[in-house]
C-alpha cells in the first residue's frame, strides 16, 4: 500500500488548534495523518533528500508504508548467519531450566575439541569442570585420578521421531511422495515426541541429532536439530536448537545475524525408485527447482536495488514465494546443503550443480565413493563438503558396493573433513560413537575419529558456537565415560544436556583396563590397494598348502575342545614369547619358541611375526544372508525369496511338501563373505532368504572355499529346519501361523518338508525359530512341550532375534530352549522389544538370559533385524561378541563370549564339529576380541590350508603375492647363530642329531635383496641340505629392534661363542639364582661353555665360586680361571669334599646357590651343605633327567629353579654387563668350515672341550665385529 505526500501542503495545511476549544474531529484526524507523515518521512531523510535533490523538498516522493521493513530485509538478504551479538560473553545459556543445579566434575581427562599447542589436532586436559546456569563456566587443569569427559556426541544423519522405533505405521513421516522436489517441507512437522530413541540415543552419548527428511525425494525437505533431552513443554519446537527466526511467519528480527538452516537432497536409486526416474530426472529437478529460485532471487535483487536507490515507484509488494523461500536462502549461503548420495558420477553432478547456481554445499552423506574422488570434492563451490559416512555398513545396494573401511582415513589424509553419522535407525544412534571407533581401528587418527562425532560434526551443521567443544562459556552438552571413547564398549556413566543431568542412575563403572585409546593396527596398504584397485581390491588368501608357519611372538592362545573354548596359555610380558606351529592347517605346537622349533619338519616353513599377537578359534556366523547374496537390494546378485505357502500357491512342480534348501543356493566368495573371513569368521550357517513364516533347512559352509566342489567347502548340506513367527502386514496372524507350524510338527508327514519335520519330533534335527514377542515365545515353549508329550522325544528348538526372551528366560531354561541373540545390542525395532543395555539397565538381553543358564549365541548387529541387510555386520562379530563380555560386569568371560561365537552357535543350529578339524584365527598386535588385533591368518585342518592375508607384495591381478623364503648364515656384525648338540629319539628309537639353523623367512616383492628381511630361529636340518642352498651364505639381515650392540672388546670368534650360552648363564646364576658379592656358588660340571661364563659371571659379582668334574685337568683351569677349588665328581664323597673346602673358606661354610647342569640327585647331594633357602637352578640333565626334591628339601626350604636360555632382556643385560667388565668367554676350539662340523659334535661327545666351540664360515674372509 502506498501513499502520496506532497510535502509544502502538507506543512502549510496544519494548523494549531484554538486555545480553549476542544479540538474537532476532523482536526484531530489532521493531527494524526501529520504525525503518521512526519514519521514516514523520518525513516530515511538523507536518502529522500539525495534522491530529490531539492534543497526547499518540494518534489513529489511516493515512499511505501512498508519502506523501513522492506529495507531492513533488503538489508538482511546479504547477512550470513552468525551467533547473535554478545553470544560469548553471556552468563546464562537461553536453554537454561529454571532449577537447575550446579555441578562439579573433578579429575577429569577431557577432550576439549580444542587444538593443542603442540600441533595436537585436539587437547586433552586433566581437571575439574564447573557446569552451572547451563554453560560451562570453569574448567581449569590439576592432577588425580581421572574420569574420561568427553564433548558431546552429535549426529549429523537421523530419522529419530520421523521414522519410528518402535516400526509403527502410525507414526512414520519420514518421507512424503508428493513429488521429486519439496523444499518446503519441514522435518519439524512430524516430529513425534513419544519416540522411544531419545532415551536411548542419550544413552548412547548422543545429545544432539540433525533430523533430516527421508531421501524419497530429489528434494525431501528441511531438516531442523534437536536436542533429545525431553521438556516441560513436551513439543517438538521446545526440543529444537537454534530455530531459524520467523519459524513461524513471524518476529523476525532484521537486526540480528539469521540462523542456519537445512535442506536435505537425495540422489539416483532412492528418489529413481520411488518415481520410477533416472539420474537424468534428478538432476533436471534440482536445476528446474534452481532456476524458479534463482529468477525469484533476481527479483529480490533488482527490487531492493530500486529501493535502496529510492527509486519507489512502481514497486509493489517485496517478490517472495513461500514454497521456494528455501530454495533462495540457499544460493544466499544461508542454507547448509546435506546431500544424501552415493557415487562418482553423482558428486560430479552435484559439484557442477553448485558450481552453477554457486552455492556450497555443507556435506555429502554416504557418500561410499568420496576417497576415490577427493580432487573433485575439493572443485565443489566456495569450500570442499564435509564427508558423513558409515563405517563399515555397505553393499546393501549397487552404489554402496565400493565403499571400503579405509574411506574415512583417506578422506582425512586429503584434507576432507569426515564425519561419522548414523542415519538412524539404520545404526541406531546409540551406536554411533562405534562408528567412530570402527574408523579409528581402520587407521583414521585417534582425534580425527573423536572429531568425526563431536566438533565436526558441530560444525557441519553449523552449530560449533554451541556445541562440539568444551570451553568456558559454551552450552553445557557433556559427556563422562566409563573409559576412553575410543576403547570398543566406552559407555556413558553420566550424560549432561543444558546441564542437566540425564541418567537417572547410570548403571556402567569405570573400566580401568580401558582408559586409554586402543594401539590399532597398521593397513597402510590395504588403504592404498582400497584406492588403487577402485574400492574392489582384491580380497583372496595366499594358500600355504605345504610346509609350516611359525606364528611367534604370540602373547595369547585360545582353543577348542569338545567342552567349549579355552585358554592354553598367556604369556607373562613382552619378553616371553611364545610361539604356534601350523602344518597342512593343523596347529602342531603350541608353546615357547625353543619347545615349537624343534617341531619343525624339513620343509620349509613360513615364519609370521605376530607381535603380541594371539591365536583363537574360528568364528561362526548366523543370522545374515552371507553366501546367498552379493548385493543384498540386487535381484540378480541374490538366490532370491523362497515361496511361502500360506501367502500363494507352490508351483506343482515342485511337489507335495517341497522344502528348500540353501546349500542349492549357495554363492562363494562374495565379498561380505571374504571381508568376513579376512575378519576372523571362517564359516556360516545360513537359512534360505524368506519372508514367510517356512524357511526352509540352512546349511553350515565354509567361507574360504572358492566354489562348492572344493574339499570341505560345504561342512553340513542341512543343519536345522528354519520357520519365522513373526506380525506381517496382511499376512496371517500368529494363530494361524502357530497351527500350521502344529499341524506340520504333528503330521501327516508329506514329502521332504514332511520329513524334515519328521526328524525334528524325532530331535534329530533342531527347529529354529525367528520370533520376538514374549507372548509368542511362550506360546511356542507351550508347542514344543505339547509335540514333546504326544511323540515321547525331546525336540531341539532354538529361537532367533527373541527380543524379549528376558521376559521367560527362567522358562526358557527349564524348556532347554536355547537363543541366537540378533541384534547383538538391542534396538526398539518392534513393539515391545528387548531390555536396555547398560547404561541405562545392568542387566541386557544375553547377559539375562546367559544368568538364567540358557544357552546363548550371538548373530549379527545388522539394520532391523533384517538378514539380508546384516551380511555387511558379520564381519564386526568378533567385536559384537567382545561387547557381551564388556558389559557383563564380570559375568560373561572372554572364554564365554568365545563360545557364544562358535560352538554355541553350531550346537543350538545342528552342526556337530571336532575339536580337532575347527578352524584358528591368528592376529597380530592384540587379540581377536579387541581393537588392537589384526586377522592375518586362518588355519584351515580340514581344509589342510593355511590362508595368509598379510600384504608383502601386490600383484596387479591377485593384489598378494607368496611369501618368499630366504636362508642365511649369521656372520660378521650379528652373531646368534650356532651349531649345538641336541638328543631326540626317532621312530626306531635311536638318537640322532639336531642343530640350530635359521628357519625361511618372508620379505616384501619390492626388496632388492632376496633377504632383505629375515629371522634367526631354529629348525631341524642336515648339513647335506644347508650345501645345496645357494643364497648368500654371509650375511642375513634382522629387525632393528632384535639387534643387539656387540661389546667393542670382543672379536668375531670370542662373539659368537656368547649368546646362547651367555644368555643361559645369566639366567641361571644372575636372574634366578641371584648371585651377589660374599655368596658361595656351586658350579657343577665345569668345561661346558655355559658353566665357563657362569664362573666368570659370578666372580665377577663378587662371589666365592666351586666346580666339579671329572677331570684334573679342568678343575684346575678353573682355578686358574678364579674359582676357589674344585672337587671331581666321579669320586663318591665329593659333597664331603667340598664341605671341608667350604670350611677352610670361614665364613657360614655353606652354599648359597647352586648352578647345575646335570640333574639327578644333585638335591640330595648338596642338601647338608646348601644354606636353608638356598637356591638350585638346573639349566641341563647330563645326568639324569629326573631330579628329585624330597620334604628333606621342604623343611629346609630349598628352591628348586629350572631355565633354558632367557628373555631379550636378558640377553640386553647380560650383554652390556660383560661389556662393562670386559668379559671374555672361554673359546675351546675355532673349526674352519661346515664341513668339519662332525668334529664339533665329537668333541663335545668324549668332553674334549673347555669352553665353547665356534664354527667359522669362511676361514679366508675377515669381518669386522662392529655393528
């Protein structure tokens, strides 16, 4: 509306009213058009007198009514959204509830989201945090015990409250199918605040979600953020954070920075499904969509250029459109972008698109390709999008098959800002910090992961002024753990939002094993290949097929029996190795190096580090269409549905009572399948596809075989008969579905399906059932115990998914009805559902049932308890199965949580499996249950392989190459190897010899040097075969850190003679018989290389020093040496004879340790003239290979030691001591070549020798001992 003035009438037009005269209406009426005039005119008098250019103002000038509004939203339309002024400085949060107390959290480790002084990419500070008035107003540092607080988790990517969970049609608004492009709508209006995922997403440490529309559309609409805390008010718009103003038309303040807001867009299959479209399609409708903004922002702009110029007339009403609004503040940048798509091809689109509407985009999510494209993410308008992404969830779908767990590495080493999100409830949100671990276990930086789900994602959805950081003066959103963030199962103990705290009472405690992140392991090229090979590297094993492997350096091992798993050993710290030996699959050994090496045949024998590594059994996957999917939404990569006959008719051919079998679908090396294998799960037993209430009968397979005709591919054709009693929309009910399954059960058996179920009553094979409703478990309990009292034969029944089997776990018990957990960790997908998991309640579903003594196994995590969306999860069962130990408090073992990933499984699904022919799993760097272990290999005995998936080398067609075996000979600077007399007894029970070599090694294809990398171990070998090899004999070359220093004293001869027995002898008499200056030390059988350094070795200590042997001659070199005498053992009372040497020595007159090399009754024979206490180590059995030890010992409280050789440390330790005291071991004989080994042997046969004997390689060759 408009109004002319023309400005000298109007002032010679007023005129005062009449002193005494009440003034009349129509004066009155005067008054106020002058006023409303002189108000108008007022607005902007510079900018009217600019445009008249009059200095008297009498031109005419048509201001509209609406002229100070209009301006200030011209005004405003260049305005990027900003906190509002003095946001920072404010005392109180605008989210503050009235009542709400301080609190003081002390000794805390927190990550602050800040960066770091010293280049860290986030610090983390030690102290106390003061939360009041909903902000953060004290954090300062000091020391004591911690907690870990960490910033809040935010989720950039959920369907909470429009998207049910509970799945109920009522309450589903997530998509709307009006058309491909809706911007105006509004995720806000239909946000339903009963949803049951606040709670849990809370739970789960999320405190903030970004709630999107569903990606049915092109352009589904505006997304708003939530904080999941409930309200007084208990409405959607009171859960919001930072509401665009004029959220509802109206008090829009022109004078503030706006808000961001968000528009959710979708690509290719989503929106092509729903209307029937192609890339094409989409693509014109964002540009059609663009293009009506982009004219109607070209209006905005033209009026307000008018406007600002004065230049009033002809204009009408400021152009705007309510259903393109959005659409315009976006190529304004007032809106973050959030683009759901998958592929190259469609962030190129994208990338153009904002490049030619010029507008950013804030992410990308899914996004499965983005590491493959970096350099056109970094093309994208104004800045590069962020990355949200899963973790490992993928190849659900034809444009998620190459998305590859190394995605969020490489996207972070670009440069590109990675977010981990959940899209819930495809993860549940509770899960997302997970995601986050999972990346960080794939190689993603340990404050890049913690970043994935706090400040960048804050900032993505621009909201890092409130959220992502802890900093004075921020809003209180916090998080304490009962560990690090990043360890697998870090749990909320306390979550505060606005500073309320939102665990009534956390039932999770501090996990003190778990305080720090977790040392993951290296996948360098695995990362590289990822890339290299277009996301589909190649996943194939290296087969060893003959030979060994070695697996040293192992800290833990794991086996089955026919009881269950169990513990073989566990090694005391980093310097006791142990070691398991593999022949043709079968482990052979297991044990120290020394007890494994001498197992090892005449092949050659691959050797694998394991680096505090561990050997396990085999994982055992259910619950997932592995094996009869490649892409689980493809129809033709699948088997496909079986027919269920209560919803249509069975085709006739196939029969009277048809069942099917999924051993006939079968499909082998899919790549969930390999990724699965390469992760520790070696079989599956797997249920034909079905949406019906018949299954049909699964088959147990393995999933390293290549085909089905392989030996041992398929291990069981049928395992179990499979049924679902399950709510289906139209389908029929759970009566009618219970009386079928009676009626089947019961009989009259027809055909195969009748026998099948025949041979169920028969409990000859189990029936297992998918259900969840307590009310239909119990019913199902009432079945079995009916058929059980009609046949007189108990029937094997197990139930799948049963979320609220809690509910009867006591019946269930008592019923010997057994349970596939699936879901692993429980999500309301259902009605009902199952119990919470810590911590919100102490107990969860496995650890009820498992107290209640059921029978529990454990499936997958999965999306929705849907099978073929769960095969991508089979290869976190080794974590979902850690987890359940985790969260036990104690109850569940790691040897329980074992066993609910294997033989629980077999044994509730029929599959009957010898210790013996189970498979093994090796892992390096930690074990199989935790973030630290790498799969590496799996030993196959039925099989008889050994599937090796290290990464020595790549081929452009296999993407592994075979290991190559190196032998070598220690010479010049690295001395440990020697030649050595040991006994064993053959078939024929005569002994012969066995020396110490070197066992093959492996080293990268790219080495310039066939040995290039190597180990010293030692192996079973004859001389003949060491002449026939014709590698370089000199020289071999070991890791850095199993290289020791020689000492500079010391040439090569003197060198070699002292490392293995060096090493024995200072274990024997400095680690364990602990000689020390003023003892009295035997030292039997004097000559012996080990025995001449043990002599030197505690003379050295300062100790008082006696010998035995059987020869003058040697006694009295060791006199000469400094032993203080000597007595021959071959006289009978040489104990008496040392007695009155001890005597005319003074002192106590007796030993305090003996060092002994050969067995026997040497307890017996030192026994009068051992000190109580005192100490007798045995290193050999020259003797006799029995000692005895008789309570003549135990009253007088003698120890008996006995040592082989020693740790590393020692061998540092001794070194460097006999460095110090420039000690030299006693070198016999120097034999010049392998040829005249034999003599070496004779020597020490007839005890010719004093001191050690040293073979030389190559008499004409000088090398330096210098390292």
């Amino acid at each position: 509306m408009e109004k002319a003035f023309d400005h000298p009438q109007l002032n010679s037009e007023m005129e005062s009213p009449r002193s005494g005269r009440r003034p009349s209406k129509r004066v009155w009426s005067v008054l106020a058009v002058f006023v409303l005039a002189s108000l108008y005119l007022s607005i902007d008098f510079a900018l009217l007198s600019d445009s008249v250019k009059h200095p008297r103002l009498r031109s005419r000038v048509r201001v509209p009514l609406h002229a100070a509004g209009t301006l200030a939203k011209c005004r405003a339309l260049s305005v990027k959204p900003a906190p509002p002024p003095g946001f920072s400085d404010r005392t109180q949060s605008d989210r503050y509830v009235s009542g709400t107390q301080p609190v003081l959290i002390r000794n805390a480790s927190i990550w602050t989201g800040l960066g770091g002084d010293d280049g860290e990419d986030v610090r983390v500070v030690r102290g106390d945090i003061l939360l009041e008035n909903g902000l953060i107003q004290k954090c300062r540092g000091r020391g004591g015990r911690l907690v870990e607080l960490g910033q809040d988790i935010v989720d950039v990517h959920s369907h909470i409250a429009v998207g049910s969970s509970p799945a109920l049609d009522g309450a589903d608004d997530v998509n709307s199918i009006k058309g491909l492009a809706l911007p105006w709508l509004r995720s806000l209006d239909g946000l339903n605040t009963h949803d049951e995922s606040y709670a849990l997403g809370i739970a789960g440490g999320v405190t903030t979600s970004l709630i999107l529309p569903g990606s049915a559309d092109a352009i589904g609409g505006q997304a708003f953020t939530i904080k999941l805390r409930p309200t007084n008010e208990r409405t959607p718009s009171s859960l919001l954070v930072d509401p665009p103003y004029g959220l509802n038309g109206t008090g829009v303040d022109y004078g503030v920075p706006p808000r961001w807001r968000h528009m959710k867009y979708a690509y290719r299959e989503n929106p092509s499904g729903t209307y029937s479209g192609t890339r094409m399609d989409t693509v014109w409708s964002y540009r059609e969509a663009y293009e009506r903004a982009r004219q109607i922002k070209v209006q905005q702009d033209d009026y307000c250029t008018k406007a600002f110029a004065d230049e009033w007339d002809g204009l009408s009403e400021f152009p705007e459109d309510l259903q393109w609004e959005a659409l315009i503040d976006i190529l304004r940048g007032k809106v973050k972008v959030q683009t759901h798509c998958y592929e190259a091809v469609d962030f190129d689109a994208f990338v153009r698109l904002s490049n030619e509407f010029r507008f950013p985009v804030a992410a990308f999510h899914h996004a499965h390709e983005a590491y493959l494209v970096p350099g056109l993410l970094k093309q994208a308008y104004e800045h590069p999008p962020a990355i949200a992404m899963f973790a490992s969830f993928s190849r659900y779908k034809r444009e998620a098959y190459r998305h590859s767990e190394f995605a969020p590495r490489i996207l972070n080493e670009q440069g590109i800002k990675v977010v981990m999100k959940s899209d819930h409830p495809g993860i549940h949100s509770r899960w997302l910090l997970h995601e986050a671990q999972q990346a960080h276990y794939y190689g993603l930086p340990a404050n890049a992961a913690l970043a994935s789900v706090t400040t960048n994602a804050a900032e993505v959805i621009g909201l890092d002024h409130r959220l992502g950081y802890i900093k004075q003066g921020i809003v209180l959103d916090l998080v304490i753990w009962d560990s690090h963030p990043l360890a697998l199962g870090a749990t909320p103990v306390q979550v505060f939002i606005d500073g309320i705290p939102q665990l009534e009472e956390s039932v999770s405690k501090k996990k003190d094993d778990r305080q720090v992140a977790p040392i993951t392991p290296s996948f360098g090229e695995e990362a590289q290949a990822a890339v290299k090979f277009t996301g589909l590297p190649p996943l194939d094993a290296t087969q060893i097929t003959s030979g060994g492997v070695l697996f040293r350096n192992v800290s833990s091992m794991w086996q089955r029996d026919e009881s269950g798993v169990h513990s073989v050993f566990q090694t005391r710290g980093a310097d006791d190795e142990g070691a398991v030996l593999v022949e043709h699959g079968k482990v052979v050994c297991a044990g120290s190096m020394g007890t494994c090496s001498s197992f090892v045949s005449g092949e050659r024998v691959n050797v694998i580090n394991l680096e505090r590594g561990s050997i396990a059994p085999a994982l055992v996957s259910v619950g997932a269409a592995l094996g009869l999917q490649e892409i689980a939404m493809e129809t033709s990569t699948s088997d496909g549905s079986v027919l269920d006959p209560l919803e249509g008719d069975i085709p006739t051919v196939l029969g009277e009572g048809s069942i099917i079998r999924a051993v006939d679908g079968l499909m082998f090396g899919t790549r969930d399948a390999l990724h699965a294998y390469r992760s520790g799960i070696s079989t599956a037993i797997t249920s034909p596809i079905s949406s019906g209430l018949l299954g049909g009968l699964s088959t147990h397979f393995s999933l390293g075989a290549k085909h089905k005709l392989e030996r041992q591919a398929v291990l069981s054709e049928v395992t179990a008969v499979h049924v679902a009693v399950l709510h289906r929309n139209g389908g029929p009910s759970i009566s009618t579905q219970i009386a079928v399954l009676r009626r089947l059960l019961l009989g009259p058996y027809v055909g195969e399906r009748g026998a099948s179920f025949e041979a169920v009553v028969k409990g000859e094979l189990p029936l297992v059932i998918n259900v969840k409703n307590a009310d239909i478990i119990a019913s199902l309990v009432k079945l079995k115990q009916d058929v059980e009292v009609t046949s007189g034969t108990s029937i094997k029944m197990t139930l799948v998914g049963a979320g609220e089997a809690h509910l009867v776990a006591a019946e269930l018990a008592a019923a010997n009805v057994g349970v596939i957990v699936t879901p692993s960790k429980t999500v309301p997908a259902h009605l009902g559902g199952s119990p919470d998991d810590p911590p919100i309640t102490e107990q969860s579903l496995v650890t009820t049932l498992f107290a209640h003594g059921v029978t529990v196994g454990i499936g997958h995590q999965g999306v929705e308890e849907d099978a073929q969306m769960s095969t991508w999860a089979a290869r976190n069962l080794r974590w979902d199965a850690a987890w359940a130990s985790i969260d036990s408090g104690g109850l569940i073992s790691i040897e329980d949580a074992f066993n609910m990933a294997t033989t629980n499984v077999e044994r509730l699904l029929g599959v009957t499996t010898r210790a013996s022919e189970s498979d093994v799993v090796a892992t390096k760097g930690g074990d199989l249950l935790s973030f630290e272990g790498k799969v590496v290999a799996v030993t196959s005995a039925r099989r008889g392989v050994v599937d090796l998936f290290e990464y020595p080398g790549q081929d452009e067609s296999r993407g592994i190459q075979p290991q190559r075996r190196c032998f070598g000979f220690v010479m010049g600077g690295i001395r440990v190897l020697r030649w050595e007399r040991r006994l064993a007894l053959t078939a024929q029970g005569r002994s012969s010899r066995l020396q110490i070599l070197m066992i093959p090694s492996y080293t990268t294809a790219s080495s310039s040097h066939p040995c290039e990398v190597g180990r010293v171990v030692r192996m079973r070998q004859n001389p003949a075969l060491v002449s026939s090899i014709s590698l370089d004999p000199h020289y071999v070359v070991v890791e850095r850190d199993q290289v020791i220093r020689s000492p500079d004293h010391l040439d090569d001869v003197h060198m070699a003679a002292w490392p293995v027995g060096g090493l024995t002898a200072w274990r024997a008499a400095i680690v364990n018989a602990r000689v020390a200056q003023g003892h009295n030390v035997l030292i039997t059988g004097i000559g012996g290389g080990v025995a001449l350094i043990a002599l030197q070795l505690c003379l050295t200590k300062g100790a008082t020093v006696f010998v035995t042997s059987g020869s003058e001659d040697k006694l009295a070199k060791a006199v000469a040496l400094g032993a203080s005498g000597g007595v021959n053992y071959k006289s009978a009372d040489w104990p008496h004879q040392l007695a009155k040497l001890l005597e005319m020595r003074g002192g106590s007159g007796l030993l305090d340790a003996v060092i002994d090399s050969g067995g026997g009754d040497i307890m017996g024979q030192v026994n009068k003239i051992l000190k109580p206490g005192g100490r007798v180590n045995i290193y050999g059995m020259t003797a006799n290979p029995v000692v005895k030890f008789t309570m003549r010992e135990v009253l007088k409280q003698h120890q008996l030691i006995g040592s082989t050789m020693g740790s590393r440390q020692d061998l540092i330790d001794a070194t460097r001591f006999i460095a110090e005291h420039a000690i030299v071991p006693a070198v016999s004989h120097v034999l010049e070549g392998l040829e005249f080994a034999e003599d070496g042997f004779e020597l020490m046969k007839h005890a010719s020798q004093f001191g050690k004997i040293v073979i030389r390689m190559d008499g004409s060759r000088q090398v330096a001992a210098r390292l």
